[in-house]
C-alpha cells in the first residue's frame, strides 16, 4: 500500500468511527433514563450499518470537513515534532559544518542557516531580507548550504561558489548571483565570478575538488536526513522556518535575544 492509499484508508477509518460514534450518541440519547436506585448498566452496543452511517454522513457533512481538518492537523504537528527531533539530533552538523560559507558575524551567537538553491526564484526573493538581517544584527551568523535541487545549473553555481570560497570570494560571488537579472547560465556565473575579481581559471579547478564536492554530497545527505523537501528552508533556535518576510525574521531573533 503506497502512502496516498494508506492516508485515504486512515481517514476514511476516522471518518466511520466518527460517524459510529455519532450514530452511537444519536441512539444512547434516545434511550430511555435508568431509575436513581437500578444498579449500573452495562453501556449499550450499537451496531451501525452502512445504511446509517451514510445517513448520518449526509446529514451532518461537516463530520467529514472536521474529522479531515483534524487528520491534518495531527499530521502536521506530528511532522513538526519529528523534524524538531531530527535537527536537534543533527544541529552540530547543521550550524558548525566546516565546509559551509558563514556571512555576518562568524562568532555570532544566533545562528540562522539556510538551505537554497541558486536556480530557485524564492531563495533570490529572499536573499534581500537576509542581507538586511545581516546588516542590522552584529550578532547574527549566516550559515549557508548550497542545495542543487533544480539541475545542472544549480550544480555548477553551487560549486562555483564554494571554489570561489577557497579565494576567499564567496560572498562576493553569491551576492553576485543572488542579485543578478535573469536566469544563471554557466556562462553567466563566470562572467559574474570575473567581475567579483576571481580567478576563473582557479575557480573551475577547484570546482571538482574532492573538498568541494564532498561539501555538495554532505548538504544533500543533511538535508535528506532531516526531511528538508523544499527551498528556502531556513533553521533557527532549532526550528525550521520558511518565510520571505524579513520582519518575521527579525522577530524570531529579538525573541531569542530576550530569552
């Protein structure tokens, strides 16, 4: 039973045994009062057959919205609490990764990271309000990991950036490509990494170093454990928090500051 089937057969068990239950309500209400002085009764067994349940179901079909509503909601919150789990089982790897580029304050004592993808059009959206974060907090380090989610072009800038980060240019390469008009091509990403004052030559070198490439596996395996499925993904305090809007940001940070 794949996962898809095995959600609608969950829900579908929820929603009858809601509606059993209702049934039950319905029948136990109108059953007849027991005297003060009769010993206990044994509560009544019912017994709902399809016929009920799909009368029930038709008269009161917000059962089904609700018991839905529920499902999700637990799912969610389960989910929730087993990423938690994970990034508090990796968080060392996740924010002391050698191999990761660090903006801001590399000493900072609030750690943001962010996994992204150079291809991906809300990462660049964000980019803007991390700069500003950046900027506004001296106490805030950046943590960065290069994800390649969307294909050879997201590959190729990721590792672009981190050779660039052997010459001490990653910043200024990412900047570069986060702040530039259009899709990234290879050809574009030289060109920008030219401009920033790398040496091309060195820089495509370096690319397929084993350093290099061994960075790009690490992320994807960390992110592959701790159930990362889309980008921007940021972790901050330990939770995943996914948002473009830089005010929210900086909440979250003033409400670790006054802890």
């Amino acid at each position: 039973m794949n996962k898809i089937n095995a959600i609608y057969v969950s829900l579908l068990a929820l929603i009858i045994s809601v509606a059993c239950a209702a049934v039950c309500m319905t029948k136990c209400n109108k059953a007849a009062p027991v005297a003060e002085t009769a010993a206990p009764a044994a509560a009544p067994v019912v017994s709902a057959d399809v016929e009920t349940i799909r009368t029930v179901l038709n008269n009161n079909p917000e059962i089904v919205f609700d018991a839905m509503q529920r499902y999700q909601i637990q799912q969610e919150e389960a989910r929730q609490k087993a990423a938690a789990e994970k990034i508090k089982q990796n968080i060392k790897e996740i924010t002391e990764y050698e191999g990761a580029a660090v903006i801001g304050n590399p000493n900072g004592s609030i750690t943001i990271v962010e996994f992204f993808d150079f291809s991906c059009g809300f990462c660049h959206r964000l980019y803007p309000a991390l700069k500003n974060i950046v900027a506004k907090n001296n106490d805030v380090r950046l943590v960065l990991r290069e994800l390649t989610f969307l294909g050879p072009v997201s590959d190729y800038a990721a590792k672009a950036a981190l050779a660039a980060k052997e010459q001490g240019k990653y910043q200024e390469l990412w900047s570069a490509m986060m702040e530039n008009d259009g899709a990234l091509s290879e050809a574009k990403i030289d060109e920008l990494a030219a401009n920033a004052g790398i040496d091309v030559a060195k820089m495509k070198a370096d690319m397929n170093s084993a350093k290099v490439l061994k960075t790009i596996q690490d992320t994807a395996d960390l992110a592959n454990t701790i159930e990362i499925r889309g980008v921007p993904t940021m972790i901050l305090d330990g939770q995943i928090l996914q948002t473009l809007d830089e005010g929210e940001i900086q909440r979250r940070i003033d409400a670790m500051k006054n802890k």
